[in-house]
C-alpha cells in the first residue's frame, strides 16, 4: 500500500527476466488483498509476459480460484488468451486437475477443446494426468471431441493407458467417439503403450474391449508383448500370452520378444517365452 502510494512508482512494470508485472506475480502466489490493490489501481489485467502468458493464465494453473474469480470479473479479461504455445488458461487448470477453476473457466464460455502448438486439448492433459473429475467435465461438455489426435497422433485414450491410469481409461472407453485401438503416428496403440509401462489394470480394461487387437503392430513391426517384454513387465506378458497371441513374432529388425526380455536380463520373462 505504501509503495503505491509512492510518487514515481509504476505499479504495472516488468520484470527483466520473465517480463512479469506485479499482478502476475501476486496471481501466482494467491495474494488476494494484494491483487485487489493492484486492480483498484488500474494495472493491467491481462498484460502478457515473455511466454505470453497471462495473470489469468498463471492463477489457472496455481489453482488460486479467488484470484481466478477477480479476474474473470475484471473488465477487459480474456478468459481465453492463448500463450507463446496456444495454451490457454483452460488447459493449465485442467492439466492440474483444478476441477473448481475449470467450472468457472467452461462458465465464461472459453473453447473448451482448443488446441496448443503441439495439437493437445485441455481433455488430452487432464487424461494424461489422472484427473478423473475434470475428465469427466470437459466430456460432458458441447464441442468436446473425447476421441482428438494430437499432433503425434495420441488420443486422451493413449495418454492415460500410457500413464496407468485405470479410471481415466474406463471412462473415455465408455465414451462415444473413442477408439479404444487408434494408432498414433508411430503405429501404436493404447494397449502398446500400456504394455510398454506394465500397467497391469489398464491392460486388462483394453483387451476385454471389442475391437482391441492384442498382436497389433507399431511402424517398427513391434507388438504389445516385445514392449511388455522388453522392459520385464511379467505380469503383462502373461496377460497377452493368455490372449493366444503369437508369441514368437518378428519385427522390423527380425528382433522377438524373447530377443528383447534376453538383452535386457529379464530372466523371468526369458523362462516364461521359452515355456510357452
């Protein structure tokens, strides 16, 4: 208040380094009384840093809702300001599971599945992450396209079963629009990805889905099981074994997946490809 006050301060200036005024900092930080101060001075509300990024932005992601409320109350404010990556406030709180934020943000209307430089909606990093409830907002919100590709051709579908989780996957299963076999630019699907990570509960949710096929191959010739087997995941392989998959197949390189579980001295593995 003081400084305020002080002749020949400028309560909107930028840092050096990340070109942030005093308002982005006191969004980040959730000063509420401060920010009100700042606001009842006139600053900029939706002054951009050096990412392009907004207060509004910032309070998204941090998960300060107070803030988020002032602002989005503040004449001026673009809800939907994209940064220097296209992304907006929408997609850092639903990328951080703020379930109450992205309420307040799909309130003011904001495009709900917007996509950033690298063709990823606040749907895909909400899946990536494990935010069921936010998942579960954004899906059932108009415009939505649960089954988008980024793009590298992953779906919010491929995002979770990589990161195991279960929830997520049961949901956007049930889900109109999604492809529970899609493949990515590499060839690879949901269930490639979770055998590579050895997500047990999400393999199972995959190959007990019509449509799934459990020997398919990535662009290199890979299956499900030279992933699960390459990094020694034995409860997978055994998963996809029971499938009656081929169990000796090839890839590009004419490598199996007893070659992969060998060079990497997963004796468990080894004995269980060589018994089958």
């Amino acid at each position: 208040m003081l400084l305020l006050a002080t002749e020949g301060v400028e309560a909107d200036s930028k840092d050096i380094n990340y070109g942030r005024t005093p308002l982005s900092w006191a969004a980040i930080y959730g000063h509420e009384a401060i920010f009100k101060l700042l606001l009842d001075k006139g600053v900029k509300a939706d002054s951009k840093d050096n990412n392009g990024r907004t207060p509004l932005s910032y309070a998204a992601e941090h998960r300060r809702k107070a803030v988020v409320k002032l602002l989005l109350a503040a004449e001026s404010i673009e809800a939907d300001s994209k940064d220097n990556n296209s992304r907006t406030p929408l997609s850092y709180a639903a990328a951080n599971g703020h379930e109450a934020i992205v309420k307040l943000l799909l309130d003011e209307e904001v495009e709900a599945d917007s996509k950033d430089n690298i063709g990823r909606t606040p749907l895909s990093y909400a899946a990536e992450n494990g935010h069921k409830a936010v998942v579960k907002l954004l899906l059932a919100t108009e415009g939505v396209e649960a089954g988008s590709k980024d793009n590298n051709g992953p779906t919010p579908l491929s995002w979770a079963a990589e990161k195991g989780h279960k929830a997520v996957v049961k949901l956007l299963l049930a889900t109109e629009g999604v492809e529970a076999d899609s493949e990515d630019s590499y060839g690879r699907t949901p269930l490639s990805w979770a055998a590579e990570n050895g997500h047990e509960a999400v393999i199972k949710l995959l190959l007990a889905t019509e449509g799934v096929e459990a020997d398919s191959k990535g662009n290199d010739g890979r299956t499900p099981l030279s992933r699960a087997a390459e990094y020694g995941h034995e409860a997978a392989v055994k998963l996809l074994l029971a499938e009656g998959i081929e169990a000796d197949s090839k890839d590009n390189n004419d490598r199996t997946p007893l070659s992969w579980a060998a060079e990497n001295g997963h004796e468990a593995v080894v004995k269980m490809l060589k018994v089958w």
